[in-house]
C-alpha cells in the first residue's frame, strides 16, 4: 500500500500564518500576495523531512515583444527579455516495505531582465524560485494564496479531520479539565482564550480551534506560567 507523509498533509490543509505572507504592488493599484522562497524551503523540509530534491532542468531567454494597445499607446512599446526556467521537485517518501516513492512536479518560473548587471547576474535565481514556487503549489504548498475565498472554504471542509478522537480525548482529559478550569477561576470568556491561544503562537493562530493532541501539553504549560507570574505580581 502507498504511504503518503501524514505530517505532509498537516502542513499543506494547515493555514499559512500571516507574518509569513508578504505583499508586493500588483496591477491596477492591487497588492499581490506571495511567499518568500525561504518559507517555501522551510515548508517542503517539515512537510518531506528534508527528504526532497529540487533540479532546474532548463533555463532560457526570451524576447518579448512590444506592448501595444490602441486604447492607450500611440505607438509599440519596446519591452525586455525575460528569463525562464523549468524544473523538478521530487519529494521521496520512504514506504512500509523500505521502497522510496518518488513524486515529481514539474515548475516554470519567469522573471523580467532588468536593472543593472548586478541584477541581472541573479536573475535565473530569481526565475529558479518562482519555478520551485510554482511546483511546490502542485503538492497543495502554499496554494491557498491562489484560491479565492469560496474556493479556500470548499478545501478547508473537504480536508477536515477532527483531530480528537476518542482516545485522544481521554488521554487528555486532565490538560482539557485544566483549560476549563481556568476559564472558570479567572471569569474568562472564549474570546478571552483566543488572546491567550494566539500569544502562545506567538500570532500563527488566532483561533482555539487549533488547540490540538501535539500543542494541549505545552498550552497548558503555558497557562500555567501565565498564572504563576500573575500570583507573583
């Protein structure tokens, strides 16, 4: 049977935190959102465990051609090259049996020739990133920068799994007996915790929906700290 990474699957359904989305400007006046290729290497490594790889296959100019319309141009605008690169992410996933699986996707990236000779040394690196971008985004990484909000919506519900199972509740009774408590001590409302939850993220999270089986430990921990410090004021 084929075994895909279970924690692949929590890092691609799982929201990418907002302090990791940037903004650049966009056409007609918009921002465009994106992600560094720095996080999207942080990503692929949690998600494969550093078991992944990723080669440009092919790499090219090509000219473009003069931008032109009648509506607002009096003449063809000359425009520059633009470099592309094309290439391979494959992520290996050892199997129950000690095989790998290898999963290949396949990325095109572009950046503008422009700027200074500087600029233009690193513009295959550049058109190289955009490319692993767009392969990642093939596995479902960071692909919800692409969809828009009834598309996110459809996703997050078909992807759901309640991660509380039964077992995992009453192996936890005690840490969510201590959560409810302190709610009650300290008169606290669930929007209250919702503070609480998203400073123990550190702002990845807003929501206590995301108080799951592998966090609740090291929450608790920390509300108890909270509540050790505030008796020691």
């Amino acid at each position: 049977m084929t075994v895909f990474p279970k924690k692949a699957k929590q890092v691609i359904i799982r929201p990418v935190p907002d302090q990791l989305i940037k903004q650049r400007p966009g056409g007609g006046g918009k921002s465009l959102s994106y992600l560094s290729g720095s996080t999207i290497t942080d990503m692929l490594n949690e998600a494969f465990g550093y078991l992944w790889s990723w080669e440009q296959t092919e790499q090219w100019v090509q000219k473009s051609e003069p931008k032109f319309n009648p509506k607002y141009d009096n003449e063809p605008v000359p425009q520059g090259p633009v470099a592309h690169v094309k290439g391979k992410l494959t992520a290996h996933i050892p199997q129950e049996d000690g095989s790998i699986l290898h999963i290949i996707k396949t990325g095109y990236g572009s950046k503008a020739v422009q700027g200074t000779q500087m600029d233009q040394e690193s513009v295959f690196k550049a058109a190289g990133t955009d490319a692993l971008k767009k392969a990642a985004s093939l596995f479902g990484i960071g692909l919800e920068l692409y969809r828009d909000e009834d598309e996110q919506e459809f996703f997050d519900e078909m992807n759901y799994e309640d991660p509380w199972t039964e077992e995992l509740l009453e192996q936890y009774e005690e840490q969510r007996d201590y959560i409810k408590s302190f709610m009650e001590d300290n008169e606290l409302t669930m929007d209250d915790m919702e503070y609480y939850f998203e400073t123990f993220s550190d702002g990845a999270f807003a929501s206590i929906e995301y108080i799951v089986p592998e966090n609740i430990e090291a929450f608790v921990a920390f509300l108890a700290k909270q509540l050790e410090e505030a008796e020691a004021e």
